[in-house]
C-alpha cells in the first residue's frame, strides 16, 4: 500500500511568488491534515480536512494560505505571496475516518525556502 | 489549549546504553498519545501509540512507553540503543473527542555514538 505523497520534495522561490503544495494522502483515508515546521519550532497543525470539507482551519496562520481537496482525494496548499516566515517544512498526513482511536500517517514533507 | 513539553533537546549516548525521553502534556480531557521518529532523509514514522488500557506500551525497534495519568506524562524508553537509533522523536498528543489535529512538542535530537 503506497504511502502519503508529497510534491515537490523542494521548492525554493523569492518572496512575493506563488507556491503550490501538493498532498496525496492513502487511498481511502477521508481524514487529511496539514501542518508545518518551521525551522528550531514544533510541528504545528494548519488544518483538517474529512473528504473534500474543511472540519477544522484554526490553524491557517493567514489569508495567504489557501487549502483545496475538491473530490475528496488529493490536496493543495497554496501560498500566495510568499514572505520569508513561510519557509519550513510542510507536512500532510492522513487517517482513516470515524475511529476515534485513529492515527496519522505523514508524508514525506515539502521544504520550502523563501528568499 | 493543549501543549506538550519535550525537555530534552538533545541526547547523545553510547550504544548499549539505555535511554529515557520525557513528554509531559497539558490537557483537560481524555487524550491519545504518540511517539513519532524522523530518522535522517525519511519522513516521520509512528514509533507507537496509547489509546486506552495498559499504560504501557511497546511499539517498533524495542521501544516502549509509560502513560503516567497522575503525572501527564508519556516517557519514551529502550534498555539499550543501538547506532541505528540517531535520529529527532517527537511526543504528540490529540483530544480523544472532538478535534483532531495534533499538537507536538519541540522534538528530541538523539544521537548515539558507535
């Protein structure tokens, strides 16, 4: 069974342009999240998503962060623009819904640079 | 709000010895608990998990867990490391009802000597 994918691994762009991250969680998982690292700082939440529905955003840091799962299946993050303190690691992972014991399964991670 | 405190930054052992990492959360609700690993060049892996029941826990690679409910605690250990073990753990706790997301403390950096 293939894993959460992510894409890119890297991406490095100047401030001020568009990035978009993509997440492809485990086949049948409803349940996607995203988090970020921000580098020397813990991972923190940005959002859930349980099929193509937004069920919690309360991590989004700012309107420049715009999160998709139409159909249900993949999702994106996009950045638009870009600053410097978007830079880290930006983690997708996905669960199984409706168990309360549930767990995440990370992808991979995007690292993104902003200069 | 939930918080989790990882008072370890950075470990550095000698293999064969035997390690403790400290996880303390902050929460006023029934939580799940997790160790996570990121070993060098990969991507986060659960190491292991507490959902209910006996409070100890073992998960992969000779690790275990300790739920200490009076305590808010979830100690990682393993009796005796090996080189293979180097790499950053993370304690992770969510709310057993209600929201999902995971808060994760600041991470551990292991690394251990040959």
């Amino acid at each position: 069974e293939a894993g959460v994918t992510q894409f890119p691994s890297h991406s490095v762009i100047e401030k001020g342009q568009t990035v978009t991250l993509r997440c492809d969680p485990i086949s049948g998982h409803d349940n996607l999240y995203w988090y970020r690292r921000v580098m020397g700082k813990e991972i923190k939440f940005l959002l859930h998503f349980v099929k193509e529905s937004k069920q919690d955003e309360s991590g989004m840091p700012n309107n420049r962060f715009l999160a998709e799962r139409t159909g249900g299946t993949y999702s994106t993050l996009k950045v638009q623009p870009a600053e410097l303190e978007d830079s880290g690691v930006y983690f997708c992972a996905s669960s199984q819904a409706g168990l309360y014991q549930e767990t995440q399964y990370f992808g991979p991670g995007t690292r993104l640079l902003v200069l | 709000a939930q918080s989790v405190s990882q008072h370890n930054h950075h470990v550095i052992l000698s293999e064969a010895a035997s390690l403790e990492l400290g996880c303390n959360y902050s929460y006023g609700g029934t939580v799940n608990l997790f160790w996570y690993v990121q070993y060098p060049g990969q991507h986060l892996q659960l190491l292991l998990k507490y959902f209910s029941g006996d409070p100890l826990v073992k998960g992969i690679k000779g690790f275990e867990a300790e739920f200490i409910k009076s305590k808010f605690s979830f100690n990682l250990r393993k009796p005796s490391v090996q080189w293979s073990d180097t790499a950053e753990y993370f304690c992770a706790v969510n709310a057993r009802t209600g929201r999902r997301a995971l808060t994760f403390g600041s991470g551990t950096r292991l690394q251990v000597q040959p």
